[in-house]
C-alpha cells in the first residue's frame, strides 16, 4: 500500500510540469503580448488608412458634400474603433493560447530583433508612411531579395488571403446597407455580387498580392537581410503561427462586424442626400 502510494506521489510530481505548461494564457501576459507584437499599436491607425482610399475616392467625385464628409470620417473612427476591435481578437487568443506560448513569444518579441520587427512594423502602419510607400513603390519593388522575403512572409502569415477575404466580406457588407437604404422594398440580389466579385478575383488577388508584398518590403526595408531571414524562422515556430492564426481570425471577425455597421452608417447618411 505504501509502494502505491509512493508511486502516486512520484507520478503526480511529474505531472506538475505538463499542467503547469497547460495553463491558459493569463491576463497579465495578453496584454503584455498584444502591446509588445504590434497589435494595438497597428489597429489604433487602422481608420486613418480607410480614411484615406475614401478620400481619394471622393477626389474623383464631388458628391459627398463636406458635412457628410465629416460624419462618414466619425462613422469610421467609431465602426474601426480599436479598443472594441481589441476586445474580439484578445477573446480569440484567450481562448487558445496556453501561458507556456505567450512566455516563448513574449521572449522574442522582447529580443532586440522582435523589438526591432514590430518597432518597423508600427512604424509602416501610420497613414503617413501608407503615403511615403505608395511615393517610393517603384524602387521599394525592385529590391528582389527583398521581395523575395516579404512574399515568403506573405506565405507564412497568409496576409494575402486575410486580405482578399476581409475586401470580399466588406464589399459584400456595405453593399446590402446601401442596397436596403436606397430601395428598403426590394430583395437585395447577393448572388449577382458575388459573381461579380468571382469574375474578378484573379486581377483582385494580383493587385492585393503586390501591395501586401509592397507593404512588407517598405515596413522591413531598413532591417538587414539577415535580420528578416531570422524573422521568417520566426513565423514557421508553432507558438508564433497559433498567433497569428488567431489573432487573424479575430481581426477578421471584427473587421467583418465593422464593415456591416459602416454599411449601415454610411447608408444612413447618403440616404437622406
């Protein structure tokens, strides 16, 4: 009897390690990883890049007067704001992430060269460095090794993928709230758009890949060639890819949420024109 209970006590030790390791991700260290990889920083200027392409759009137009202008500019603060947009993709990592993970990750991410990664990549995320890239596009993408690399991140972090679907599902959302506000009695058609979207999702998926690869090469382009080869040994570590993963997946569910409820904010407003 006492020979069992030696080995029960001896069995238990040694399972204290693999709970321990099972722990789920904690408060304290999600917070620390979201600040430190980028996230909050990036999706804070998440609006001013929309604000943007609406701007330029409406330079080809004069329809959209300055007052609505400035109510579709709040629209879009308040439908991206990032403290909501936070709250989703943290309940996606908490949900799956274990403490062990974010220990290895907050690690690298607190390295010189992850300091390095997401100081480039907050620094390329502003509106005013979107502006700079799109000047300098040309040179930025003659750089073939670099392009070579920023594809090979494409591919690891599937960027072009999240991309083309977040493009496709917000089209898709801003169409039915403009559909119902213009003609609130008729069947809005989502198949017709689709097939629309489909006609075109080979020039999309071209045009999406270049300015993903372009985004890349301009947010590394100071970095040493070295450096960003580490990096991609990075991405390929099975903690760091359960990140991304997730916190894709929730960027992509708040975004999806986003886009509707500026559909519907921008139907609003254009409705009563």
């Amino acid at each position: 009897m006492i020979k069992i209970r030696q080995k029960l006590f001896v069995l238990l030790i040694l399972l204290v390690p693999m709970v321990l390791l099972a722990q789920p991700i904690t408060d304290k260290s999600l917070k620390k990883l979201i600040v430190l990889s980028g996230l909050s920083k990036q999706l804070a200027e998440y609006p001013d890049l929309i604000w943007i392409g609406f701007e330029q759009a409406r330079e080809q137009s004069d329809t959209i007067s300055d007052a609505d202008s400035l109510k579709i500019h709040r629209s879009i603060d308040d439908a991206f704001d990032s403290t909501k947009v936070l709250n989703i993709v943290s309940s996606k990592l908490k949900s799956s992430m274990l403490e062990s993970e974010a220990t290895s990750l907050l690690t690298w991410y607190n390295s010189d060269l992850g300091r390095a990664i997401t100081d480039a990549e907050n620094r390329a995320s502003t509106a005013k460095a979107y502006q700079d890239m799109m000047s300098n596009a040309t040179s930025l993408l003659a750089d073939k090794e670099r392009v070579e690399l920023a594809e090979k991140i494409d591919d690891l972090v599937k960027s072009t993928d999240f991309s083309m679907e977040l493009q496709n599902s917000s089209t898709i959302a801003i169409f039915i709230a403009m559909s119902t506000a213009t003609n609130p009695d008729q069947s809005v058609n989502i198949d017709a758009l689709k097939e629309q979207l489909s006609a075109h999702q080979d020039q999309m998926r071209a045009e999406v890949h270049q300015l993903v690869t372009l985004s890349l090469v301009y947010a590394y382009r100071n970095l040493e060639i070295d450096n960003i080869k580490e990096y991609t040994q990075f991405l390929q570590r099975p903690d760091a890819k359960k990140f991304y993963k997730r916190s894709l997946s929730g960027i992509h569910d708040a975004f999806n949420h986003s886009s509707t409820k500026l559909g519907t904010s921008l139907a609003h407003i254009l409705s009563k024109k």
